[in-house]
C-alpha cells in the first residue's frame, strides 16, 4: 500500500479513474522524493499490490480457518505436558503460538471496525475534493460508490446510518474464534499463575523452569507492545501525509488526522482493562475492541500476594504453637525467640531473593523490591506486636533492627536518608498505582523508607531500655560479687589470691560475650553495653576497694587480685576488638573506657600492696613509739637498738611480703616502707615536742647526745634499705629522696641547739619544699626550736615569716595540694606534709601563728579528709 507513502492526491475528486495526476498547466505532478516510475500510475500499483495482498489474504485465511484444531491441539499440548519436566517449557510454546492467534483476530476486528470508519468517512467526502491516499489494505478496498452504498445497505445502514450495528455483525462473525481463543487464554493464565504462585521455589530449585514461565508471561506483552508500537508508527506517518500540489496549495490534512486517529484508537486499546462477556470474549468495555491477554499485570499482582502469604504463614504457624504451649511456664520467651527467628530468615532471603531469584525475571519485574517490601511489612508489623520484653529480649529486638536496617540499606542505598511521605501501620502499600504492569518503584521506596525509620525509632527506644535494665542488673551482680565470701588461695609460689577476680569477671564476660553474640560487630549498642558495663566495673571497684585491705595478707590478697583484674580486663579488651569492627571513633571510645578501668586495677594494686606498711608499723608503733626520743633511748641505748627494732621488724615481714606478692609489687611495698619509715620517725620527733611544755628548758637532757642518737637511728634505718636496694636498683633513687627528710630535720635541731653554725634559712628552704605550705612550714620548724632551744621558738618563727616571698616563689601557694595529699589514690601515712598537716591540727600547744592561719590549716586538709565519694579516682 503505498499511496499512503507518496503523499499525492488527484486534484480533481470527480475523476477518479484518470491514469495520472495533472496539474493545472497540464503537466504530470511529480513527488520529488519519489523517483518511483510507478508513483505517477497509481492504479497500476493498485493492481501490482492486489496480487501480492491476495496470496497474503489466502495464508491468512487458511490460518483464520484452523483456529479452532489449533486451540484444541494447544490445550491437548498444555494438559498433557503438566507434572511434566518440560510443563513450563511446555506452557511458553503454547504462549508463543496461543498469542500469534490473538494477534490475528486483534487486527482483524481492528482492520474489519475500522473499514466501516473508512467507508463512512468516504461517504461524507462526496462532492468535496477527494482525497488521492490509497489505504493500508488496498486490496480490500471498495472503490465503487454504488459497491458501497448496496454493502451497506445489505446490513440495515443507510447514508447516515451508525456504526454499532455494524460493529455487532463483526463482533458476531468473530465471536466463536475469539470465545475459543480468549478461552484458551484463561486456561493458560490459570496455569501461568499456579506456577507463579509458587515462584520462590520454582525460581531456587528449577531456575530455567522459571525463566520459562516469565517468558511466556513477557510473550504477551512483548505482542501488546509491538502492536502499539507498530499503529503509533502508522499514525505518525499519516501525520506527515500532506501534500502541495502543482499550485503550492496545501491539501486537507483531514484524511492523515484520520488515519492518526485510528491507529492511535488501535494502539491504547492494548493497555486498556480486559472484560469478558457472556461468550467469554476478551473485550474492552468502554470501545468493545478485543485487547491481548494481560498477563503480566495479573503475574505480579499473584506473586506479591503470594510473598505476602509467605511471610504471614511462617508468622501464623509460630501463632498457633505458641497458643498449643500458652501453660508453659517458658512460653513467653518460647514466642519471642520464634518470631525474631522467623523475621530473621525473612530478612536473610533478601539478599537470596536479590542473587538467585531476581536474576530469573526481567529487570522491570522488581522482585526483590516486592520481597523486601512484603518483608519489611509482615516482619514490622510482629515486632512492633511483641509483648513486654527482657533485657536479653531488648537486646535481640536491637540486634534484628541493625541487621534488618543494614541489609535494607545495602540493598536500597537510597532510602538510607529519605523520609517516607505517609505511614503504613494498618495498609498494605500499594506497589501498583497507576500502572499494573510494573511495580511503582516511588511508593515501593517510601513504604520501604517509612518501615526503615519507624524501626529505626523502635530500635533506639529498645536500646536506651536495654541499657537502663543493664545498668540495674550490673549494679546487681557486682554487689553480689564484691559482697561474696571469696575463697583464699595460695598459689605454689606463695602468693595470695582470693576468688574476687573470677567472681567479678564472671559475671562481666557472660554478660559481655552475650551482648556482643547477639549484636552485630559494628553495633554502636555493643560499644555503648561495653562502656557501660566497664563504667559500672569502675565505680564498684573505687567504693569496694578499701573493703578488702584488713590486714597484711588480704593487702597481699588484694593487690594480686587487683593486678589480675587488671589483666583480665585487658584480656576481655582484646577479645572484643578481635570479634568486633569498631570504627577508628568507636576504637578511641572504648580504649578511653577500659583505659580509665585499667588504670584504675592497676593503681589500686599499687595501692593494696602499698597499704601493708598500715599493719607492719601497728606493731612496730606499739613496740618503740614511747621509748624513742625518751630518757632511756637518749642516756642507754647506744646502740640505737630501737632502730634496730624497727629495722629487724621490717626484715621479718619482708620475708612475708616476698612470698606474698609478686616482685613488681614488692617494689612498690618497700617504696612505702621507706617512706612510711621516715614519716614514723618524724612524726614520733614531733610529738615529743607536743609533750615538752618547758618555754626554756630542751626537751632532751642532752642536745648533743641526742642528735647523736638521731644520727645513728638514721644510719641504722638507712643501711637497712642500701641493703634491699642491691636487688632493686631502683629503691636508691627512693632511699636518698626520703632520708633527706631526716637529714634536713638533723640538720635543723643542731642549728636550734646551736650545735651547727649552718644558715637555717638554707634549711628551711629545703624542708619547704618538702612540706609545701608555709603555715606547715612555720608550724614544723616551730616545735624543732621548741623541742630543743624553746627560748628561740619567736625568733624563728620571724625569721620563717622574713622568708616567706622567697619560700612563696620556690613553691607557690597551691590550696589542691591537701586535696593531692588526700586523694584515694594516695595511701595515708606515706607523705610528710599530710604528717605535719595531722599533727599540727592534733597539737593542743599554744602557737605564735597569726590569726586565721590555724583555721586556713584545718579547713583546707579536712575538706580532704571527707569520705570519697568516687570522683576522687
């Protein structure tokens, strides 16, 4: 038909039998762009076309005449190959040539319904000029006026008559083939859509079976598609069909509008709601044109149903169980673990759906956007349904929401940060507004979105309960494992433990090896248990620590014990960065949490094996205090045999303390005997001045025999430690830093008994610096004149007051040092200035001290002395 490509028309409409086309001079009008010879000789195409349109016209009717053994031997194909290996290559064979004969009896009721428009349309033409465009079908167009007129009339339509009746004869000729036909088509889809319905299995353990079902399903729309594609086509040619004849006159473009106009009728006809009637027809209700069965739209609307189903039936089977076991006592717990379970599973087929299901359809199906939204709908809605929960239940529902939100997120990117346009608690979303024939990827993602934050806010609520119940039942083992009564051990090299470590840790490592089963490794819910539980484990330890220290083996005891929580802690440490993947944040977080518990185990070691020299210097205090400085230590003991006392006394609990503790905190332990050594000797010093009530008379008989004695007290002590120090080099460093104390307190009362002829400022610059406050300063120089020359004790006390810029500049005023000196990590008894600071707020003596000072004194070391309230640490 190819009138229609060279867009010519005979001027005159009344001669339509000229044999060319001739213009106004005469002469033949000619398309440039057609060269054809036979373009100027349009009924000689005419004649060419009908030879070649009739051998088509006889295939098609002999096609047309087997219908009927065609559909029958189809559905003999279709029945017979079910239950069969081949049934869903079976049923895309039959599609293929099930849709070859809709597609036939589509054009033909398109082609016979749409000749009447083209008859009527001629009719109304008479007597107008007529227009030269030769019709798609040629052959079977009726050129004669009078031909027409009886054609019509033959069927009860006059000049003006209308087309439905016409349309009616049509449809009546073509019904019993299209009943057949369309029949055909429904016993097809009934069996498209039980395979469909089982698409999830079909697709995992028969995946070609599927492919072949989607193909047959693609048939349909890949015919609905080509027929709209190939009438838009049509009619954009129809639209370009104007031609100029040899005046330049534009002709009446009313016949390609026409044309435009029916093809695009043809073309949307496809997409419109099949309905059939009462002879089974598949026919458009609102212009009763037959359309291609829709299987695709009916196809995704089975298997979102069906995913649905899937979803709800695993729910529905944990429902009924639990309803059979409701008398349990663990039926609760029974429940919940099933339904997490399930929501888990779901949620894992994600990505199975997304790798060896999806890649079984066409990408416009959108499978796993239809699973992961019935999933994330059937799986919300029972997590949001799940009853009171307990802590391990709190932190499963945490644990789910990450992985559901994670595997969400990795499948979608996009919904990470969308904010869903509406809610869906009670509705389904519908995945198919607009258009049924593919998923609605905008409404799939808002619902997909909405479900991601909904539970997101769910998880938050769940974490933040979680760990306030967490906090409660830490506080609570922790008291039972501090409170406990720990078994004693000692280990085959002699050193005390008891059972505090593995009682504590017990209960930490359960719990922490819980939390961090049941999370993922990038849970910020794992780092925030994890800190919280090591904060817990901080503060016990800071108010239980000082429980433990209640005599010489438990400071051994404790000290090992602490040391070995230390270790633990650093262990459980490891084990978490190990099974877990922090980010470089998280990784600073939590060395900063158990950084601050492992600080803490390990001073309060230090500490515990510090604290032996309390109860090694009760027996010492108990033995010598009286007697030092006394009349029988001046005037007979010139062998300083109470430093030998006190330096025997030490070497026998030496030998406890060696096989106690091991030799770090041994170190540590003879650390503060030196120290705790020095203190006692000064603090005995001063209180014989607190005992010496004479204003004019030394307290000793004589001064130089005295500092004597005190010399070689100092020697003995000293010689003493050198001899430990041979086996710790680093003790020396120590011995000479706190002997100085003595030596300077030495140096001191020879000055004050004016047995020296040293500059005393010199020396009340270096005990100063020891002490650290100058009202200390004052107070301890003080009671040296006192207990020595009382009759110089003001003039003293001016020439401390003469110094005091000099003394402020080399250690300036610091009201924090009594609150350092009394800190918990301070073992009392080890420092000078809080000895001066205890004895001069005991002393009853009456001072020259300027008003105030005494108060300054009292209020700055007693607010240390308060009880710790656990900041201190």
């Amino acid at each position: 038909d190819s009138s229609a490509k060279t867009g010519i028309v005979p001027k005159n409409a009344t001669d339509r039998g000229n044999s060319s086309l001739i213009n106004a001079s005469g002469a033949i009008a000619r398309d440039p762009k057609d060269e054809f010879v036979l373009s100027d000789c349009p009924r000689l195409k005419n004649a060419i076309n009908a030879r070649r349109n009739i051998g088509r016209c006889f295939r098609e009717l002999e096609f047309f005449a087997q219908i009927p053994s065609t559909c029958d031997r189809l559905r003999d194909e279709l029945h017979s190959g079910e239950w069969t290996a081949d049934e869903w290559n079976t049923i895309r064979n039959v599609c293929m040539e099930h849709v070859e004969l809709e597609i036939l009896l589509v054009e033909a009721e398109a082609g016979m319904k749409a000749r009447v428009d083209d008859l009527d349309s001629d009719e109304e033409g008479d007597g107008e000029q007529k227009r030269g465009m030769e019709r798609a079908e040629s052959s079977r167009y009726v050129s004669s006026r009078k031909l027409r007129e009886k054609f019509k009339s033959a069927r009860g339509l006059s000049k003006h008559g209308s087309m439905p009746g016409y349309y009616d004869m049509v449809d009546k000729f073509l019904s019993v083939h299209v009943k057949n036909v369309w029949e055909l088509g429904d016993e097809i889809k009934m069996r498209i859509m039980s395979g469909i319905g089982s698409a999830f299995d079909l697709a995992l353990n028969n995946p070609a079976g599927m492919v072949a079902l989607v193909e047959a399903v693609e048939v349909y729309e890949r015919a609905t598609e080509q027929y709209k594609s190939l009438y838009l086509e049509a009619g954009a040619e129809a639209d370009k069909a104007k031609t100029v004849d040899s005046e330049g006159a534009g002709v009446d473009a009313s016949s390609s509008e026409q044309y435009k106009s029916l093809y695009l009728e043809a073309g949307a006809e496809a997409d419109k709601a099949k309905t059939v009637d009462s002879e089974g027809a598949g026919v458009d209700a609102s212009s009763e044109r037959l359309h291609f069965t829709d299987m695709r739209a009916a196809a995704l609307s089975q298997m979102y149903q069906d995913f649905e189903l899937r979803g709800l039936e695993v729910f529905r089977a944990i429902h009924m169980q639990a309803a059979d076991s409701a008398e349990s006592e663990d039926a609760g717990n029974e429940q919940f673990t099933a339904v997490l379970r399930a929501a888990t599973e779901l949620v894992a087929e994600i990505d199975l759906v997304k790798n060896e299901i999806a890649p079984c359809f066409a990408p416009h199906w959108a499978v796993e956007v239809l699973w992961s939204s019935c999933v994330a709908h059937v799986s919300s809605n029972q997590i949001n349904a799940l009853p009171g929960l307990t802590v391990t239940q709190l932190l499963d529902v945490v644990a789910w929401v990450e992985f559901f939100r994670e595997t969400i997120e990795e499948s979608f990117p996009l919904i990470s940060d969308m904010h869903a346009k509406k809610t869906y608690f009670d509705t389904r979303p519908d995945l198919f507004s607009g258009n049924k024939k593919e998923v609605n990827m905008e409404s799939a993602t808002d619902s997909l979105a909405w479900v991601n934050n909904m539970l997101w806010e769910v998880h938050r609520l769940a974490q933040e309960e979680f760990l306030v119940r967490t906090r409660t039942q830490t506080e609570e083992w922790l008291q039972k494992g501090y409170a406990a009564d720990h078994a004693k051990n000692q280990t085959a090299d002699g050193l005390l433990t008891t059972s505090l470590c593995e009682d504590v840790f017990s209960f930490a490592s359960v719990q922490l090896r819980t939390i961090r089963e049941r999370l993922s490794k990038k849970s910020d819910a794992l780092l925030m248990s994890v800190c919280l539980i090591f904060s817990m484990l901080r503060s016990k330890q800071i108010h239980s620590r000082d429980g433990f220290l209640q005599d010489l083996e438990t400071c051994c005891a404790a000290s090992n014990d602490f040391s070995r929580m230390s270790e633990k802690c650093e262990e459980v440490m490891q084990e978490l960065i190990d099974e877990s993947e922090f980010t470089e944040q998280d990784m600073a977080t939590l060395e900063a949490s158990s950084g601050e518990l492992l600080a803490l185990y390990s001073a309060d070691a230090v500490y515990a094996a510090q604290s032996v020299h309390i109860y090694i210097f009760e027996p010492i205090r108990e033995a010598i205090v009286d007697e030092l400085f006394g009349p029988e230590w001046e005037e007979n003991l010139t062998h300083n045999e109470l430093a030998l006392t006190l330096t025997r006394t030490l070497d026998d609990f030496m030998g406890d303390l060696e096989q106690f503790v091991d030799d770090f905190m041994l170190k540590k332990a003879v650390d503060a005997l030196v120290k705790s050594s020095v203190v006692f000797y000064v603090r005995a010093l001063l209180q014989k001045a607190e005992q010496h009530n004479s204003n004019r008379q030394s307290y000793f008989q004589d001064n130089e025999k005295a500092l004597e004695r005190i010399a070689g007290d100092i020697r003995t002590m000293r010689s003493y430690f050198d001899g430990l120090a041979e086996d710790m080099p680093a003790l020396a460093k120590v011995i000479e830093n706190e002997f100085e104390v003595l030596t300077t307190f030495q140096e001191l009362l020879a000055i004050a008994a004016e047995i020296s002829v040293s500059d005393a400022s010199d020396f009340i610059l270096v005990l100063h610096k020891k002490v650290r406050d100058i009202d200390l300063t004052k107070n301890c120089v003080g009671d040296l004149w006192h207990l020595v020359n009382p009759k110089e004790e003001r003039a003293v006390w001016e020439l401390v007051e003469s110094m005091e810029e000099t003394l402020m500049a080399v250690v300036p005023p610091d009201e924090s040092i009594a609150r350092q000196a009394m800190d918990r990590s301070q073992v009392p008894g080890l420092r000078l200035d809080e000895a001066v600071a205890m004895h001069v707020i005991e002393s009853k003596r009456k001072r020259q001290v300027k008003p105030g000072a005494m108060e300054k004194i009292m209020t700055n070391w007693s607010r240390g002395q308060g009880p710790d309230d656990g900041n201190n640490g």
